[in-house]
C-alpha cells in the first residue's frame, strides 16, 4: 500500500549514509542527491531541551529528504555545516516558525459529529454519540470520518496525532478501516489500537502482529507507532491485564481514558488498585484527563513513570474539571496535551487548546505566574510526544529529527509588533495565522488548505455519509 498520498523521493546521499552510519534509519531509499532548503529570518523556536525561545531571528535547515539538519539564532548555521553550502533559500523575515505541534489523545472519526450534545456531560454525551449511531456505522463511514478529523488537525498546525481509534459497535472490519484511512494521509500517526474483548489473546496477536510492521519511522511515512487502547478500566481486570500485557509484549504505549467525568470520581478512585495490578502504572502508561485524582495517586503515577494527557477544549466542553497541572509537574508526573476528539472539543486547534488551557489555570488561581506561553508550547509538542515514546522523531527542531514544522504569520491576520514571540504565538495569533504546514520537509498545508486533497468532496462524502446515518438510525 502506499504509505502516503504525498511520497516523494528527494534524498541527499551524504545525509542518509550519516544517519544509516548511526542506525538512525534503514536502507532503501533512492539516492538522487538533491539540495537541503533554508529557512532564514523569521523567529525559529526549536523547543528543544534547555534552548530558549527565539531572542532575534534564527534558520532551520532542512535536507532534501525531509530531517532537520540545523536549527538555531542567526540568518544561518555556522559555514561548515553539511548541506548549508549548495542550499536553496527561503526567505521568511516576520514569520514563525515552531515543531508541528502533537495531540497526545484524539479520536479522529469524531469530526463528524461536533455540536453533539450541547448540554451533556461525558456519559449522556456518549450515550447521545456512540450508543445511538456506533450500531450504524457501514463500511465506509469510519475511513470518511477518520479523513475528515485528521485533515482538520493538519489545517490547525497537527502534524502527529495520536489517534485513540474505537470500536463503537460495527464488525472489526469497520472499525480497522481508521487504521488504513490513516496511512493515506500527510501527517503522522500513533494509532492506539483496540482489542475486541469477545476473543482471545491469539486472536488478538494474529490481528496485530502483521500491522505493526507497517509502522515505519521515516519523513515520508505517516505510521510512526503503534499503541494500545486498553477498554478493560471501564469494565473489569481481566481484560485491563490482558490488554496492558499486549502492550508489554510488543513494547507498546498503552492509554487509558480515566477520571475524566467529574460525577464518576469516587467510582474511577476506586479503580486504581486494579489499574495498578493490572500493570497500568509505569512507563508507558498514560491517562486521558486525569482531573480527579488524590494525592497519592499522583504521586504513585509520577514515581513510577506514568503520564497523564491534558485536553482542555474537551475538559472545557463537557464541564468536565481543570487538572491541577501545575501541582501534576511538581510532582514529577509526565504531562502532555491532547486536543482529543471533534464532538467534544469542537475544533481540533492546538492554539485554541494552549490558550484555553493557560487562561483557566491562572482563572483559578488568580494569578499570572506558574506556567508561562514557552511551557505550553513545550507541553503540545516535545512532552507529547515523550507521552507518546516518538521524542526521536518528532516534537522539537533538532539535527536528525523529521523536519515537521510550522510557518506562522503574526502579520496576517496582523496581530501588532512583535514583543515577546511566544507570547505573541499563544495569547495573540491563531490556527489563521498559520501560513504553510511542512511534514517531513514537504510543504502539506497552505492558507488553511491540505494540498493534494480535494476537501471538497471529503466534506461532501461525510455530509452525504452523515445525512444516510441519520436515516438509518431514525434520527
Ligand atoms: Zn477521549
């Protein structure tokens, strides 16, 4: 299958022979030398560790077949560094430019729904989506929806998400239809996989071993990683056990949606014994919401490894709660951030997400200090995708990682001088601001539309989708 609708092939020799030196990649790419590009003059944000924000204008310099060769202050990179002297020049004076940012819970095939439920909280949400039209999916609806969620993200500056994919009543040839609609498209994805409960752990290898080979680390591919979506917290154990030792047998992520509803707290507490005896606390591991936990469960999560995934616009949405996150990161817990799925989030905009986010934290707090607009973009990019086991490759600007980035435009829509630039990224600009979205060096997105992709008719195959669901359901 191709992997992505925009495969290219624009290696440069001498870069792939370095990194297949290092192990870094594997062989088999063609080896057409072609020149690196560089970005010169805008503010460049690398948000790697213990590199500040941008002080004057910096460059990224990328190679042709999509990595991060250089990334720093000054119009270029030092005279000898590889790549720099052949390469093609992109002048970007007034721009931003900052890692494409990373959603560490989402469910993609929710973007058909948004609006649903206006005045429901988690469970008379769900039940108002996933038990009164999941029955009805038919082959199909899951692959459109997943296509309409996932290029949403792209258009708002994700450029890896991790797709919590779900099974809500179809065949399982349904559901997996999130897994191959993914890999047809620009951006990366981990894919959390979903175990059907009703067979055995033979059956679930046999689905799984042959898939994970299509995860594929490399700029062009769009399959980073595979995860596990363990559904066992909302039941019982047995199959919580079951699930996280699938994960642990391939050497998998898992995550969990728990302590999300604020009506629910005293029941999802109780479940952490067995969470923790079914293997759910440790590396790896990480919780979806995570709002209403005691102290001494988030200082058993954090000293053991485990992380927890922030979603403010969903949190915001269904009245689920605020996260103590400061307290969490004092704590030492892992904290990523999720715009998670389009019904209860309703626009999957990372900027929206840190903005939001930051402002109810100080809201309650009533206060500016804690966390500053650097951290949040910290949060949604590099600390994701630690959540996430895929730092190697993605979430900040550094040499040998896929050069996934985002230019944006503070001037159009015009936000004023330029005073602080990560202030100016999360208090004053927008996904609008957005001017071009990169994903392994290759320009996807432009002016808030994917190239290559008719979204036309994407919107019209989920309208024409949603419109025979409806009827089918007597809605
Ligand atoms: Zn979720």
């Amino acid at each position: 299958m191709l992997p992505s609708l925009f495969a290219q092939c624009r290696p440069a020799r001498w870069f792939v022979t370095v990194l297949l030196a290092t192990g870094v990649v594997s062989a088999g790419r063609c080896d057409t030398a072609a020149p690196a590009t560089l970005y010169t003059g805008a503010w460049v944000f690398t948000l790697a560790d213990g590199v500040a924000g941008p002080r004057e204008p910096g460059h990224l310099l990328v190679s042709a077949d999509g990595f991060v060769l250089a990334a720093g202050p000054g119009f270029e990179p030092p005279a000898a560094t590889a790549g720099l002297a052949d390469a093609r020049r992109v002048d970007l004076t007034g721009r931003i430019i900052l890692p494409g940012l990373v959603s560490g819970h989402s469910h993609l095939w929710q973007s058909a729904f948004r609006g649903i439920a206006a005045d429901g909280e988690l469970y008379p949400w769900l039940n108002a989506l996933h038990r009164t039209y999941g029955k009805f999916f038919v082959e199909g609806d899951f692959a459109a929806f997943t296509r309409h969620g996932a290029l949403d993200q792209l258009r708002h500056g994700v450029t890896t998400t991790y797709n919590h994919s779900q099974s809500i009543g179809g065949s399982y040839e349904i559901y997996v239809e999130q897994l191959a609609a993914s890999e047809a498209l620009p951006q990366r994805f981990v894919f959390a996989w979903v175990n059907d409960r009703t067979v055995d752990d033979a059956t679930w290898e046999a689905r799984l071993q042959p898939l994970l080979a299509r995860a594929v680390p490399a700029p062009e591919r769009s399959l980073l990683a595979f995860a596990v979506n363990a559904l066992g917290v909302h039941s019982d154990g047995e199959l919580l056990r079951r699930e996280f030792a699938l994960a642990a047998r391939h050497g998998l992520g898992a995550q969990i949606h728990y302590l999300e509803a604020s009506d629910t707290v005293v029941a999802e507490r109780a479940k952490w014994p067995m969470v923790r005896d079914a293997g759910g606390v440790g590396p790896g591991r990480s919780y979806a919401h995570f709002i209403h936990p005691d102290t001494a469960m988030v200082k058993e999560a954090a000293e053991a490894g485990a992380a927890m995934i922030w979603n403010p616009l969903s949190n915001g949405r269904l009245g689920s709660g605020l996260s103590d996150i400061e307290g969490y990161l004092a704590a030492g817990l892992k904290v990523g951030m999720g715009v998670d799925g389009a019904a209860s989030a309703d626009i999957a905009d990372p900027f929206e997400n840190v903005r939001l986010g930051l402002y109810a934290l100080r809201m309650r707090r009533q206060n500016s200090k804690g966390l500053q607009p650097i951290d949040m973009l910290r949060l949604h990019t590099l600390a994701t995708a630690r959540v996430l086991g895929v730092e190697r490759w993605v979430g900040s600007l550094e040499p040998g990682k896929f050069a996934d980035f985002l230019v944006v435009n503070p001037a159009s829509p015009a936000t004023g001088p330029i005073w602080d630039p990560a202030a100016t990224l999360v208090f004053a600009c927008s996904s609008a601001n957005i001017e071009t979205v990169h994903v392994g060096g290759r320009e996807v997105a432009r002016g808030g539309r994917v190239l290559g992709v008719d979204e036309v008719a994407v919107e019209a195959e989920v309208a024409a989708r949603v419109a025979a669901l409806r009827v089918r359901t007597g809605k």
